[in-house]
C-alpha cells in the first residue's frame, strides 16, 4: 500500500516524538520542541496531529497492540511452552532494538495518558501480563519447566528484558541476535551448567 505524504509526515511526527519523550520526559517535551526536531511550525503541526496526547496515546498503544497480537499469535502456534517464551523474549528484544524510543515511552511514560485512555493502557498491559503467565503456569503444569512462582518467573523475565532499552547500542561487540540467544540462555537455562 503506497503511503501519502500526510501518513509520511504523520510517522515522521510519531518518530521524533518517541525520540524526544524518551530523552526529555513527556513533560519536558513541548510541541514546540517536536516542530523544531521535525522541521515544522509547531501551528501546520496540527494538520498532522491533534495534541501531544494524541502522539503519546499512538505511541503507546501501537506498542501494547503489537505486544498483544504477538502473544496471541504465539499462543496459537503448535510448538512446546519453553518455544512459547523465546519466542516472547525474542519478541521484546526485537521491538527494544528496532522501536527503542517508542517501548522506552510505552514503559515510562503511559502514566501521562489522558483518561479513559489511561485505564484502558494499563488494562491492556494486565491482559498481556496475565497470557504470559499462562504459557509459564501452563509450561510448568506440562513438566517443561521447574516448579516456581509464576509471577515471580514473569517479572523476572520481564524485567530482564527491559534492561535492553538502556544497554543495547549496535558497536557493542555484540548482534540483536546474540544478544537474543544470550538472554534466553541465561533466563531459560541459568548460569550454572548441569552438573
């Protein structure tokens, strides 16, 4: 599908704005601040975008949305639950490396959204939260992995995942691939070999 050049301008707009928010805080970013980044008078902005909250509010749930469609994807493939959560670990890497400042606002700072939005957001992080678990109790109900607190593993890996965000630059001697392979062996396997 061929993009306009309003859709160009509007992604571009969503782009920097991810960048920026990331960088200063949602707070700290005026719309102002965005025209300057994107070459724009902050005034024919809004033939792009209604508000800052608008952008934050595309920004966020683009994330959630794909975080959503990709678990209920994954849940549906015929591969074992240990498969089930590479695939989701994978999933965050790959998002953290190629959409780094929209996952950084989507993580940080969705609390800034506007209600009903706001309720809505953290509804949809509860629902995403709650098909992870499901794969990790349904995993260890299947034998596949230890006998853990269920929430303990899922904000363990969770966790372990976000750190990306803050690390993960290309020049660091290591690929998103590695990188990939080296946190699902350590979160899946452990450190210590078997013995």
């Amino acid at each position: 599908m061929l993009k306009t050049k309003r859709t160009v301008k509007r992604e571009l707009i969503l782009a920097e704005a991810a960048k920026l928010f990331k960088d200063r805080g949602y707070g700290g970013t005026s719309m102002r601040d965005l025209a300057g980044q994107v070459g724009m008078e902050a005034a024919s902005m809004y033939n792009h975008i209604r508000s800052k909250d608008e952008l934050l509010d595309s920004i966020c749930f683009r994330i959630s949305d794909t975080y959503i469609s990709q678990l209920a994807q994954i849940q549906a493939q015929a591969t074992s639950y240990s498969g089930k959560i590479r695939a989701l670990v994978r999933l965050h890497i790959q998002l953290m490396v190629e959409d780094g400042a929209a996952v950084s606002v989507a993580n940080h700072d969705w609390k800034y959204l506007p209600e009903p939005r706001l309720s809505e957001f953290k509804q949809a992080r509860k629902s995403y939260e709650r098909g992870f678990a499901a794969l990790i109790e349904a995993g260890i109900a299947a034998g596949e992995f230890r006998p853990v607190n269920v929430s303990v593993a899922l904000f363990t890996v969770l966790s372990a995942v976000r750190w990306v965000e803050l690390w993960y630059r290309p020049g660091r001697g290591l690929t998103a691939e590695e990188l990939e392979t080296n946190i699902i062996t350590v979160l899946l396997g452990g450190l210590e070999r078997p013995g």
